[in-house]
C-alpha cells in the first residue's frame, strides 16, 4: 500500500463521511430512496477507500452494505436486526481501515499525538456502536409506551435512555476524532509522496 493511496484514501472517507450526513438528512425530508441512494453512494466510497488502504474485510463490509442498503430503502423489519447489522457493518469498515493508517503512521515515525487520535477514533466509534446495537434489542420493545402508561420510567426504558445518550456521545466524539486523525493522515501522507 503505497502512501499516495493512503492519503487519497483518508480523503475518499472524509468524503464519504459527509455523503452519510446528508443521507441521514435525505431520509426525513427527501424520502427513502433517496436517503437509501446516497447511503448506498458513501458504502461505495468507502469500499474505494478500503481498496486504496488493501483493508479486505474493510471492503467487504462497505460492499455488503451499499447492496443491502439498496436491497432494502425501507430498512428491515423488525428495525432492531437492521439497527446492529449497521453497526456491525460500520465497525467492520471503520476499524480494519484505521488499522490500516495506524501501520502507515508507525512507518513513518509519526507522533505518539497522531497514534493517540486513532486511538480514541476506534474506542470511541465501539462504544458507540456497542451502546446503539445495545439500545435497539427486543428486550427494550414497548418500554417508552409502559413507561409512558404508568407516568414513570420502567428499569429498562432509564437503562435505554442511558444506552442512547452513551451512543450519542461517543458518535460525537468519535466523529470528532475521526475527522481530526484523517485529515491529519491526507496533510502527513501526501507531504511523504511530494517529498
């Protein structure tokens, strides 16, 4: 893997991270299809970036999931199988290809900070994963309603509250994260090719 492709691969995730938001945004406004499409389009993206990074599992995840996607606009039914298959297929393309940066760094003797930043990218991103897939089980259907009849929370719809704001906070730093290691990846990487 040479550091050309791995630069241009931190650039073709970044990108690919913007095509997620606007599918997230697509769903609720512009419909199914077309949150699907561009869903569809950032599994592509990332695919390319995980060939560039020779991340297979990386691939085949990002390949799964643009057909998937494709497959089923509507999602699946029942939601919580389609909830952690997500989550599955994203800690399957984002922690192969941060894997595949960190060995670049190494090589070229990149900073104990950079290292740090992939790090809290990959730790990050399984809480959040971990707690969302958590939150969607069986086990936590119909508890807003019970919890909603009886005019308190039940035990189990406080400890899916507590899952979601777990998930929602490490997305947010994930993202974070993730943004500031890749983009550090494209800035060292591409100074190594002009050098």
């Amino acid at each position: 893997m040479s550091r050309e492709n791995a630069a241009s691969a931190a650039n073709w995730i970044l990108a690919a991270l913007i095509v997620q938001v606007a599918a997230a945004a697509c769903v609720g406004m512009a419909g199914a299809w077309t949150g699907a499409a561009l869903m569809a389009l950032c599994y592509l993206m990332n695919a390319w970036a995980a060939w560039r990074l020779r991340c297979l599992l990386a691939l085949s995840a990002a390949l799964i999931g643009c057909v998937l996607t494709l497959l089923l606009p509507n999602g699946t039914h029942p939601d919580w199988i389609g909830n952690i298959l997500v989550n599955l297929l994203f800690l399957a393309m984002y922690l192969p290809m941060q894997s595949g940066f960190d060995r670049k760094f190494r090589a070229l003797d990149a900073s104990a900070q950079t290292l740090r930043l992939g790090r809290t990218w990959s730790m990050t991103t399984l809480i959040q994963r971990g707690a969302s897939m958590m939150g969607f089980l069986p086990l936590f259907a119909g508890q807003a309603e019970l919890s909603a009849a009886q005019g308190a929370y039940t035990t189990l719809f406080t400890l899916q509250i507590t899952l979601e704001m777990i998930a929602l906070l490490a997305a947010i730093v994930s993202y974070i994260w993730m943004v500031r290691y890749l983009w550090r990846a494209r800035i060292l990487l591409k100074a190594q090719v002009e050098e």
